[in-house]
C-alpha cells in the first residue's frame, strides 16, 4: 500500500467508501464524479501506478477486473443496454489518481 494514495486507503478501509463488490484483490465503488448515471471503479487493492507499470505478474488483476466489471454491468441493469470500459493512462490519458482502476460507465438514455 502507498501512504499517500487515495485508492489505497480506500481499498483497505482507511477512508469511508460503500463498496458495492469486494473480494481478497479488488474492490468496486461509485464514483464521487460520475461521468454517466452508471459510474462504478474497479480497483485492485494492490499498488499499480497505471497500465504502463503492470507486469506479466499482473496479467490475473486484469483479467479479473474485466470479469468483474461484466457482473457488476449486469447487477447495474445495463449489461443489455450497453456500458463502457475505460482505463486511462497517465495524465496526458485523462488519469487524475495515479492508482490503476477501470470505470464502468453506462445508464444513458437513448
């Protein structure tokens, strides 16, 4: 865990957030700034700065956070409707916390 990363106090419980999924590697929240009326984080509770810092050790978080997203897709009634994925990377990406996470984005109206 980083002292001073937001993602990593939320994910070990150091700072109030409802989880709405939560395993032993990953945790799923509501974001505090929704970009669509679905607006969920899935984040692995271990340290990665970003997509650029994974390693082949990380191929499993990945793998899993994308599964993860699919069923909580589903459980947010807009697997059928449709919803986006979306990591960004570095600041130049749009990444504003520097812990790696995947938003799920969906819930527009058509």
């Amino acid at each position: 865990m980083e002292k001073d990363c937001l993602f990593c106090k939320i994910a070990h419980g150091e700072a109030s957030t409802e989880f709405l999924y939560e395993n032993e590697r990953l945790v799923v929240f509501k974001d505090i700034k929704p970009h669509a009326p679905i607006h969920l984080l899935i984040v692995p509770k271990e340290h990665i700065r970003s997509i650029n810092d994974l390693t082949e050790a990380n191929r499993g978080i990945i793998s899993e956070m994308i599964m993860i997203a699919k069923e909580m897709a589903k459980k947010m009634s807009v697997s059928e409707s449709g919803y986006k994925l979306l990591f960004n990377v570095e600041s130049g990406g749009g990444q504003a916390i520097f812990h790696l996470h995947l938003h799920l984005m969906g819930g527009w109206k058509r």
